[in-house]
C-alpha cells in the first residue's frame, strides 16, 4: 500500500463492504503506517503494493459453509473481483468479517505462508487457520494466535486529529459540560423503538437545562423518525445535530476530540469503542432488545473502566484509553520483524511513510 518506488511492506486492505467491518480494518491498518511502526518496517520490500481497500463479496452457496469448507474459495467472487486477488501476494492480509475468512485462509495457502494473514472477528472457524485473530472479549474465542480485544479496534491518526481540530476550532472554546451523544439504530438484537427515543430525548432535554452542550449525531442505521425527533429536539435546546452530508462537513473526529463525556447507544461496538479510544466516560444509553455478546461487551467495557450505564445524568472519571487496534498492530510489527530483521541503518537508507497515510 506505498507507491511502487518506496520501501515498505505491501498490505492489502480486506472486506465484505459492510461498514463496521471496514472500519476496523481500516483502524488496524492505519494504526501500522504510524510512522513509529513504519520505521521499524519499512526496510521490507513488499510486492503488490495497493493503495486502496479492497472490498470481496463472497456468493451463495459459498457463504452456507464454514470457512474452511470453501471449495475454490477465489470462484466466490464475481469475476470482476475474483481478477483483483492473484500473486504477487502481499506481505500483510488483513481481514474481517466471516464471509472473508476462507479468503484470508486461501491467501495463506497460495502465498505458502509468506503473507501475515490477519483475520478480524470470529470466523467460526479454528483460529490456527491464520496467522493472528482479532477478536472481542465478548466472542469469547481464545489460543495462543489469538488477540482478544476490549470492544473494536478503533485508531484515529495524529493527522486526521489535527484536521478536524483545525477545521471546527471554535469547538476549543466549548470544553467543559459538552457531550457528544452517538445515536445507533436498528440491527438484529436492538430495536430503536418509539420508547427508547422519547425516554432518551426526554434525558437530553434535562441535561440541556443543567447546561450541557450537546453534540447529535445519528448512524445510518437511526431510524428515520428517531433522526426527525433528535434533529427537531437540538434546533429547540440549542444542540448541535448532524446526520450527514447535508448538515455540513462531518464533525464527528471533532466531537469526540473536544468533548467531555460521551453518550451511546448500546447496539455498536464501534461507535463505543471510538468514544473509549478517545478516553471519554462513556454513558451507554440502552434500546430495546439484547443479546449475549452485547451483555459481554458492555461487562467487559465497563470492568476496563472505559463505561457506566447512562441513567439521565453525567458524570467524569478517567481510565486508560482504549487504543486495541494499535495493540494489534504492534503484534504485526513484532511477526513481521520475527520474519525480516531489521537491518544496521546508514545515511543513504530511507523510509516512506505509506500513502493511506497522506
């Protein structure tokens, strides 16, 4: 993923297109091109060097199997796809998602164990089918491959940090009482229902008369009568509200950069561990409906000491930020230079910062 001149391992960028998976592989792979780590490793000479992510959508009937029941795996994908995934493969896979696991897995096999292979959430499968797995507390999944993380790797670089300081620095002067509230919405174990919303906009107009500043952002997951009912609240109490490109330019790195606590729904480990990556008190704010692994999430993110339930007040505390995809990283590095010893460095070497960096 650097230029075709520079030095550093190739890393291909893998998923199935969904957006929380996306994100945390976005997450892992930024968190590697820090230029920290890139130091370490950039003495590598990757082949197959890609710039952009790649998304692979696996097909019926393949997907009614487990991963590594997969016969032709690469005959999964539609063609236009399938011609994108051939050698040179690169020095660093990372994936997530079950629908791509028996490609990672594939990947490994064709590469004869030359590519790291990085597989990100349970894949339903053993884990000694790659060469890391990454997957929550809460998948409860274990062995000596095996990564277990506190929520989501989550990883916001330096760069995009400054940026979005930069572009909405009027937020500087509104620290002390601001909170950002991150609206989810309907999935397979939670419902957004009427109730949820009007208990939750009923505790938000309360917080507002106590002189919170409040800062609204909904998914694309917030039904769309929950994004009326919140946006229609914030123009009354004086809040903030964004829902998308027609609300402006995306404040939401922003937000949690310069806000003191966070609210958010129960039903995204994503969106509470962005909010724990930042080391905001986090008040989960509960919806309707549950499920094992969400009880295991919020159990394991409130004994980290990252959460507490939000029951229509706020409160401040510290704790260690949440920071697993650089904890992940750090893994790749340590594998990477297990496999290529970093060289004695003179005057003439150089190293390139990837360009998904730039």
């Amino acid at each position: 993923m650097t230029g075709s001149g520079s030095l550093g391992p190739s890393v291909w960028a893998v998923s199935d297109g969904r957006a929380g998976n996306a994100a945390q592989v976005r997450a892992v792979v930024q968190a590697l091109g820090e230029t920290r780590r890139w130091m370490q490793i950039g003495h590598i000479a990757g082949e197959a060097h890609r710039a952009d992510p790649m998304v692979l959508s696996p097909r019926l009937p393949w997907t009614l199997l487990p991963a590594d029941k997969w016969p032709a795996p690469f005959a999964s994908l539609p063609k236009a796809q399938r011609d994108q995934v051939a050698a040179p493969w690169p020095t660093v896979w990372v994936a997530a998602g079950r629908r791509s696991a028996a490609l990672t897995r594939e990947v490994r096999r064709l590469s004869g164990g030359k590519t790291l292979t990085v597989q990100i959430l349970d894949p339903r499968i053993p884990a000694d089918n790659f060469d890391l797995l990454v997957t929550p507390v809460h998948d409860e999944v274990d062995g000596p491959n095996v990564i277990r993380t506190v929520g989501s790797p989550s990883y916001f670089s330096p760069h995009a940090i400054e940026e979005a300081a930069q572009a909405f620095a009027d937020l500087a002067d509104e620290r002390g009482k601001s909170a950002i509230v991150i609206l989810g919405g309907d999935s397979r174990t939670h419902t957004f229902t009427l109730a949820a919303a009007e208990r939750l906009e009923a505790q938000l107009r309360t917080l507002a008369g106590q002189g919170w500043r409040l800062r609204i952002t909904a998914s694309r997951r917030t039904p769309d009568e929950a994004r009326a009912r919140f946006r229609k609240m914030a123009g009354e109490i004086g809040a903030r509200f964004w829902a998308g490109t027609d609300d402006g330019p995306n404040p939401y790195i922003a937000w949690l950069t310069f806000s003191d606590v966070a609210i958010v729904t129960e039903d995204s480990a994503n969106m509470l561990s962005d909010a724990a990556w930042h080391g905001l008190p986090v008040h989960i704010a509960r919806l309707e409906g549950r499920a094992k692994k969400f009880d295991l999430l919020h159990t394991s993110m409130v004994a980290h000491g990252a959460a507490r339930w939000f029951g229509g007040s706020l409160e401040t505390w510290t704790y260690a930020p949440l920071r697993e995809a650089d904890r992940v990283a750090d893994a790749i590095v340590a594998r990477l230079l297990a496999q290529y010893p970093q060289p004695a460095m003179d005057g003439a070497d150089k190293v390139a910062a990837p360009d998904w960096l730039s």
